[in-house]
C-alpha cells in the first residue's frame, strides 16, 4: 500500500501499544473504602484478568492484618501477594517483639516505610488501609 500504513504493521502497532500499557491496570482490579459511624467498610472486585482476558474470578485483594485493621490491594497479582505477605511477616514479628497489636496508624506508616524502602525496584501496588482505633476512632 503507496502512501500509508498496511493493515499488518497497524495490527503491529496495536499490539504493541496493548503490551506496553500501565503495569498497575494489566491485572485490574478496583478498590473502594467507606466510612460510617463507628464503622468502616471495604470492597473490592474478585477477577483477576491478563489487559482484556479474565484467567480467575475469586482473586483475594482485601486482607484482614489484625483484628482493627484491614489491607486493601490493586494492581500487579504478583506484587499483590508478595507485599501481602511481607506486610503480615513484619506485622507478626512486630506483635512478637513489643507483645502487643500494632495501631491503624502505626501499620499505615509500616505500609508507607515499606513502599518507600523498595522505591527503585517498586511494588506496583495500591494499598488501602481501613482501621479502627480506640484514640484516633477511624
């Protein structure tokens, strides 16, 4: 074809620009927090996807961490179990050393030290923490 793309380089084309889309939508995944009077909610939806190919429909991304705390997770499958349980691994010896649960506030600053100290090999995450506190309430 004289003057323009072929149908076969723009099918190329295409497919590239799909493949090299956000790291944190290739799996998807959405995650929304409430709010109420003495109460806090979260949701999330359960399918696990490769871009537009749906490979499960029960993929866990809202963790209970404690009893007044739970963690909420989007973006890279992989990265999500792996941060999950790094945060868990670091909540228990925590519990271990100080013979105490931590606070809502103590673990959201554990899950910011956490992505920042990876920060040039990052976890493409997006964390959610939803916790209930005696002093700060929610």
């Amino acid at each position: 074809m004289r003057g323009g793309l072929s149908i076969s380089w723009i099918g190329i084309i295409i497919h590239y620009l799909i493949r090299m889309s956000d790291i944190f939508s290739y799996n998807g995944g959405s995650i929304v927090a409430m709010r109420g009077k003495d109460s806090v909610s979260l949701g999330c939806d359960r399918r696990l996807g490769q871009q537009f190919a749906t490979l499960a429909t029960d993929f866990q991304r809202v963790f209970k961490i404690q009893d007044n705390i739970l963690l909420g997770l989007s973006g890279l499958a992989s990265d999500i179990e792996t941060f999950k349980n790094t945060l868990l691994y670091k909540t228990n010896l925590f519990r271990l050393r100080e013979q105490r649960d931590m606070k809502a506030r103590t673990f959201m600053n554990l899950v910011s030290t956490s992505l920042y100290e990876k920060r040039f090999g990052p976890f493409f995450v997006t964390p959610i923490v939803v916790g209930l506190d005696k002093a700060y309430r929610l």
